[in-house]
C-alpha cells in the first residue's frame, strides 16, 4: 500500500514539473516592447503602456487568460534581455532577421510588411536619398535600419558624411530638429505617426528595404510561440483584431498588417 501511494506521489510530481506552465491559465507573461516606438508601442497620456502590438498583446493575454506584465527593454540590447529572462518575448515593431533564425530564436508568423523611409525638414529641398550625399544621417541603433545602413545599403550609407546612432528614434528627431543631423533614416509608419503630430517634417517619397515584423521568443519557446501565434489567428477570425486596427490611431499601418490584407 505504501509503495502504492509513493508511486502515485511521484507520478503527480512529475505531472507538476513537466506540465506545460506556458499554457496556464494564470500565467504571467512579460511583453518586451520599445517604449517610444509609436504606433505600436509607447506611453500613453494615462501614464500607461499603449500602441497596436501592446493592445493586441492585451487582447492575446485576456484570450488565454494570462497575466500581461510589459517591460520597457533597451532596443540596442533587447535579445540579451530576453535571454536573460527579463521578457517572454519581444513584440514591438521588430523587423524578422535571418541571422536571428540562426541564433536559433524562435519567430512568430509574420504580421506586418514595412519599409524603411528617410524624414527630412521639409523646407531642405532633399527629394530623394541621392540628394543627402555629403550629409549626416541619424537612426536608432540595433534597428533594421541601422542593419541596413551597415549590410545591404552600404553603398548608400557611404555617399553620406557620417550615420550618427542614437539610442532611440526620438532623440534622431531631436537631433534633426535641432540642426545636427539632416535626415532620420527609419520605419515607415513610425516616420508617418511622427510627422503628422510634427510640423516642417516630411517623408521623402522613396521606399527602402522591405522587410516584415514579428515576435521574437527564445530558443526552445516554440510552444509558447504557438500558443501566441494561434491566440492572434482567433482575435483575427471573431474580429477582435480588426477592431483594435480601426482606431484611428492606427490609420497608417492599417493597410500593411498582414493578417487583415491576405491576397
């Protein structure tokens, strides 16, 4: 009888340490995001967290019935936060790399199709790339397009005087609005929902490195990838997804998120 009841005992134990924790309904899960990435992601005038992949992720959590936690990450170091556990995830604008598949993270579906864009004053006269030769650029380090300022549009970064990297894409718009720079190079949609809010801004109309987002999740996480991955499919069938991405705030990505423009 005792050998009975230890036997169960151990069987339950091991229940307890190999369940699927991610799958809990009273799990915490911790969304890292930039937080001055508008319109994904950012601080709000209530003094909390807000942006379309801060909702969506809202709604995910409220779908499975977790907890949502969200961590402001530094975007420069974000994989090395998440490796250290201090983010489930990275979910916040952030464009699909190839090399981070072969570090061996673990990347959602794709969910948005972005390109990157140059904001000049509007009253410089800058019309395309080719007319900031000899000039200063600014982008936001550890973003695609400081990737790709160093990778495949080198060849451009070299007409220019110097890439000036800030830590983020605010403090590039400082520094352009201040003089110091004459063009910030990055995502679309972050250059079009500053401009609207910034007068003697403009985007040059040429559209540069296509690329796509995605959530990031560490090596060995690809359950709780797939769990996320099939929450977001049905806010996307019962409309959830669609009605967050109605709001007007989100007016400029809309017609670039992937789920919602399928062919």
């Amino acid at each position: 009888m005792k050998k009975t009841i230890a036997f169960a005992l151990t069987l339950v134990l091991m229940f307890t340490l190999f369940a699927p924790s991610a799958f809990a309904a009273d799990k915490k899960f911790i969304m890292g995001i930039d937080p001055e990435y508008p319109p994904f992601s950012y601080l709000g005038n209530d003094g909390n967290y807000t942006g379309f992949d801060v909702e969506v992720c809202k709604a995910v959590c409220d779908y499975l019935g977790w907890e949502l936690e969200i961590f402001g990450v530094n975007w420069d170091e974000k994989l090395v936060q998440l490796d250290s556990f201090e983010c489930d995830c990275v979910w916040s604008g952030m464009t699909i790399l190839d090399s981070m598949k072969e570090a061996g993270y673990v990347i959602s579906e794709p969910y948005y199709d972005n390109t990157q864009v140059l904001v000049v004053k509007a009253d410089s006269g800058f019309k395309s790339s080719k007319d900031l030769a000899g000039k200063i650029v600014a982008v936001q380090l550890g973003t695609s397009g400081e990737n790709l300022l160093n990778d495949d549009l080198k060849d451009l970064a070299d007409t220019f005087d110097s890439v000036l990297t800030c830590d983020s894409f605010l403090k590039c718009f400082t520094e352009l609005q201040g003089g110091a720079v004459d063009a910030v190079f990055v995502d679309m949609p972050v250059a079009a929902s500053y401009v609207a809010k910034h007068e003697g801004l403009s985007i040059i109309d040429e559209q540069l490195g296509a690329e796509q987002y995605g959530i990031a999740f560490r090596s060995g996480d690809a359950e709780l990838c797939k769990s996320v991955d099939e929450a977001v499919q049905a806010l996307v069938e019962n409309g959830t997804y669609a009605k967050i991405a109605e709001k007007e705030e989100y007016a400029d990505i809309v017609n670039n998120l992937l789920f919602l423009n399928k062919e």
